[in-house]
C-alpha cells in the first residue's frame, strides 16, 4: 500500500468513525440501557441520553482509523494472490483482522461509555477513574474476548456483504458505484448483520456493566447467553435489537457512505 493510500484510509475512516458515533449517540444510549441487568429505566430510562459521549468522541477516531487501514492494507497485500472467486473469503479476512486491531481502542472506549450511558449520575471521568481504582488498566479491557466474539461475526457478515452488493450495484448500471450508494449498501449490509450478531452484542453488555467478581464479569460469553435464555427467553437475546439495527443502518449508510466519499477526495 502506497503512503498516499495508506493516509487516505487513516483520514477517511477517522472521519467516518466521529461522524456516525456522535450522530447516532443517543440510539445507542437507549440500547445499551434495554440491555441492561438493571433494566432500562433504572438506568437511566431517556434521562441523560449523551452520557459517556467524551469517551465515543474520544475513542472514535483512532478506533475506526485503524480498522480501515488494517482492512485495506490486508487487501493490498492478499488482494493480488487471490482470484474474483475468493474476494468475500479476502474481505472477510480484511475485516476481521481489522475489528481485531480496532478493539484495542473501542473496548475501553466501551467499557466507559456503556458505564456512563447505564448511570448516568456519573460524568465520564469518574467512571474513568473508578474503574482504574477498582479494577486497574485491565478493568477497561473488561469484555475485550466478548467483544471481539462480536465484533468478528458481524464483520464476517458485513463487509463481504457491502462488497458483493457494491459489485452488483456497479455491474448493473455498468460503473462504479457513486458515494451514496455505497451508503445505501452500507446501511443494508450493516442492519443485517447488526440482527443476527444482537445476541453476541447483549451478552458484550451485559459482561460490561457487571460488577467486578461476579460471574457476568468472568466474560464466559456461552453462560451468559444460556442464563439470558432461561431467564428471559428470545426477547431477553434479542433485547435492544431495534435501537441496534436502525442504529447500525443509519450508522453503515454515514459510516461507509462518508469514508467512500473521504477516502475517494483524497485520492
């Protein structure tokens, strides 16, 4: 990958990154508060719906700047020793090394945001620094194997899916694709998988907000789903999915929209 490639992927998915986390904030306040132990109006109901956005502008940048450089510098590099045929086994490839990277940012954005956003009582920099008191550096890395259990199914189902409907797009009208309908692409492509990985993503929160030595806080993501269905059956694994998926829809149709367009103009 070219230095101007390189940089161009770094901007556009930082951009990207801040765009849609600050637009979409509060959707995802109100999903991670249905999926929560406590219930959604004991923490914090509609009340406080931008607490934890310090941590989401904090964290958007790097965390989305450093998925897209490490998909397309997968692609770059494995692109070329790969037929048409093998492109969605490359771009699953490229997306899940990417969303592995990425954690190292997003899981101790997340572990401070979802605090905040499920007691809103308290400002951002405390939780931040409760959470070092009590659980050290490694506190904010509550979650990081629950997260990236997430984080690589819905990348698998995702990006091959964004690309394929791209292509077909392109194919149809006989070129490539403009900005927004990219966007469009994105928006199917991530509310589809925002669906099917909504279990994976209520047991990430659930893990998040437990409190430390319990057994939620262990991280065991298959106990947590087996205790979820016992207790609250298919609408306790699927609670918050239509905050997530009209949060991740709009959140593909900005996100992917806006780095096609960033990532072209610097081009």
């Amino acid at each position: 990958m070219e230095v101007r490639e390189f940089m161009s992927s770094l901007v556009a998915g930082g951009m990207a990154g801040m765009c849609v986390d600050l637009t979409l904030f509060p959707l995802d306040t109100v999903k991670t508060r249905l999926q929560s132990q406590q219930g959604f109006y004991k923490a914090g109901g509609f009340r406080g719906i931008y607490a934890g956005v310090p941590s989401a502008a904090i964290g958007s940048f790097p965390n989305a700047a450093l998925f897209f450089v490490t998909y397309e510098c997968t692609k770059s590099v494995l692109g070329p020793m790969l037929s048409t045929k093998q492109a969605p086994l490359l771009h699953m490839l490229a997306a899940s090394l990417g969303e592995m990277v990425a954690c190292l940012i997003r899981v101790p954005t997340e572990v401070v945001k979802q605090r905040s956003q499920a007691c809103p009582t308290l400002g951002t920099q405390q939780v931040f620094i409760e959470t070092i008191k009590q659980e050290g550096i490694l506190g904010l890395y509550r979650g990081f194997g629950s997260t990236v259990k997430r984080e690589i199914p819905f990348a698998l189902v995702q990006f091959p899916l964004w690309e394929f409907l791209k292509a077909l797009w392109s194919w149809k009208q006989d070129h490539a694709v403009d900005s927004w309908q990219s966007a469009v692409c994105g928006a199917f492509a991530g509310g589809f998988a925002a669906a099917v990985t909504t279990p994976l993503d209520v047991a990430k929160t659930r893990i998040m907000l437990a409190k430390k030595g319990t057994t939620t806080a262990s991280g065991k993501v298959l106990p947590i789903l087996s205790h979820i269905w016992k207790t609250q059956g298919i609408y306790g694994l699927f609670s918050g999915i239509i905050p997530r998926v009209t949060w991740i829809s709009l959140g593909g149709f900005i996100f992917l929209g806006t780095y096609d367009k960033i990532h072209k103009e610097l081009l």
